[in-house]
C-alpha cells in the first residue's frame, strides 16, 4: 500500500475484528475521493471510490494488482484452499477467480483452470502469466469430459458456471426479455446442474466444492442446490454432502430462501445494500465418504497397476 500512500490516497483505519457490517458499508458509501479502505472480510481486497480509474496503473499494467468485484472474489475466498492443496476451476476463464485462488493458495500446490473455448481459453493463459500464478495448470478442454485422472487428488472445486447474469449491475440490454428468460432459464439450469453434479460425484478425493452465479434466480441457485445433492444424497438421513454455514454467518445480511432445505446456509450479495454485483454461494462439503466412489476409484488404480507390471514385463521380453 506503500505506493498508493505515496500518491496521496489515504487509508482509512478501522478495527475489522470487531466493526459491525452495516458500520463497514456506510464506512464504503462515505469514502473521499482520495480515501480507499481495507475489505472486512478478504484482507487482500482494498476499495476504492466509484469510478476509479486503474487500467492505466503500474501496479496494474504490471499484473500486481486485480481489478474484481467483491462478489466475484467471495467465491474464491469462501473456497479457502490451502497452500500445498490439489484445486480446480472448472469453469476458469477469464481467470480472475483463477488468479485469486492462486494467490490464496500462495502460488505453492496445484491449481487446475479449465475452459473448453479457445478464444476464452487463451485469455485465462494470458491472465495467468500476467500475474505470475505459477502453481496454475490450464488444461482446454470440456469440463464434463474432465476426470480425476486429468487432475488427481482434487480437494477443492469451484465451479462457477454459465449463468443469465441477471445480478450483473451494468447488464446488457435484451430485447424480449419475459421470451428471453423463459427460454433460457431451462438450458441454464439443466447446464448448471450437470457441472455441479459432475464437480461432486467424479472426484473421490474432493472435501469442499463451491458453487457460485452472477445471477438472483433461485432457479439458478437453490433449485439447482436442492436438486443436485438430492440425487447425490441417495440416503436423506445419512448425506455424502452438506451446505454448510459459512465464515460469513455472523456478519452478512442476505441468505438464501427459507423455502429451500438448504437456502438459509446460503448466501446472497445485493448490489443496492452490498454495494457489488448480485451473486450466489453455496459452499458445500464432504460429511462422509462415498464408498461406491471409493471402491471405483480402486478398482481404476489396480487396473493402473495391471497396465504398468504387463507394460513392463513387455519391454523386458
């Protein structure tokens, strides 16, 4: 922060262990046009005034510094890899989330960001390099053909699809719009709740998966929730998956809807109160193992090791 104080901006302090949220928003709304203030919850995310101008910037130009909505960057942070730990990002370009979860990972581990689009595909490569995110491995190729033997021992998954961007502040114009939704609506949902399906049932080794929209439907975020861990929960009373409460619960304002099983361990950003673009989170966890996974998983190392001892025998006769 040095080089901001030496272009006169100021920080303003506060004691973020015990400031209260409504306190920190208003704190945000009253900021000068030369003040910038330290995140209450993300410790590397600092604000800035509205209308800032940084695409011009050293620190940016030089990859230093991301410009991300908050709401995006609570994906990433909510995921909480630690440093050392096998990621994915299945759904990675353009790579800000990407580059976020590299730096919460401190560049050491592996991160895996994928993306099937090629155009998409190398703007995530560029925005990996700029910024130096050396522990991440970029793989083009569809998401749904990805399985644990393209990213083995998988702890941490974010996935963060396609979505209507219906939280999105500054949304394009759509002409249409009822005709638009209602016809889009299904093949995003139906989208969405095959990667998050895939995310939980392909990857034994996974503990924490987090599931993220830039929208406010709960077609595109409860439902999809509810339904997929209750095809994967096969046994109500005894589930492989859970919601559970996020770090955020004590000192966040919007949560998912009450008319979901799941719905109040989520959470919501507004963009009239939370002053970001709308977005969805559900953080969800391994509560016990799925023994048909782990048998599979097995099986598919002992067939490896079949191949192994006949490839070898081979080249020795």
């Amino acid at each position: 922060m040095k080089m901001f104080s030496n272009e006169d901006w100021k920080q303003v302090c506060y004691d973020r262990k015990s400031e209260d949220y409504s306190s920190f928003l208003n704190r945000v709304t009253s900021l000068a046009r030369d003040e910038f203030i330290q995140d209450l919850h993300i410790k590397e995310l600092f604000i800035f005034p509205n209308k800032t101008e940084f695409y011009r910037h050293p620190l940016y130009i030089g990859g230093s510094i991301i410009l991300q909505d908050k709401a995006s960057c609570l994906a990433s942070w909510l995921l909480k890899p630690s440093p050392g730990s096998i990621t994915l990002d299945m759904c990675a370009a353009p790579g800000m989330k990407t580059t976020h979860l590299a730096c919460l990972m401190k560049n050491k581990g592996t991160l895996y960001a994928v993306d099937s689009v090629r155009g998409r595909y190398e703007t995530l490569c560029k925005q990996v390099e700029k910024h130096g995110a050396t522990c991440v491995k970029t793989l083009c190729m569809d998401a749904f053909q990805l399985e644990a033997k393209h990213c083995p021992g998988v702890e941490y998954i974010l996935v963060d699809p396609t979505c209507s961007g219906s939280g999105a502040v500054e949304q394009p114009i759509v002409k249409n719009r009822e005709k638009f939704n209602a016809s889009r609506l299904q093949s995003l949902t139906r989208l969405q709740s095959k990667l998050l399906r895939h995310a939980l049932t392909r990857f034994p080794d996974v503990k924490r998966i987090v599931y993220s929209t830039c929208s406010l439907n709960i077609e595109e975020n409860e439902m999809v929730v509810e339904d997929v861990l209750a095809s994967v929960n096969t046994d109500a009373s005894d589930p492989i998956f859970e919601v559970v409460d996020n770090k955020l619960k004590c000192k966040w304002i919007h949560h998912g809807s009450e008319d979901f099983e799941w719905g109040p361990r989520c959470i919501y950003t507004k963009p009239d109160i939370d002053l970001t673009n709308g977005f969805f989170i559900a953080v969800i966890d391994r509560v016990r193992s799925d023994e048909k996974n782990i048998s599979r998983n097995e099986d598919e190392k002992e067939e490896q090791k079949h191949k192994k001892r006949k490839q070898l025998k081979e080249s020795k006769i």
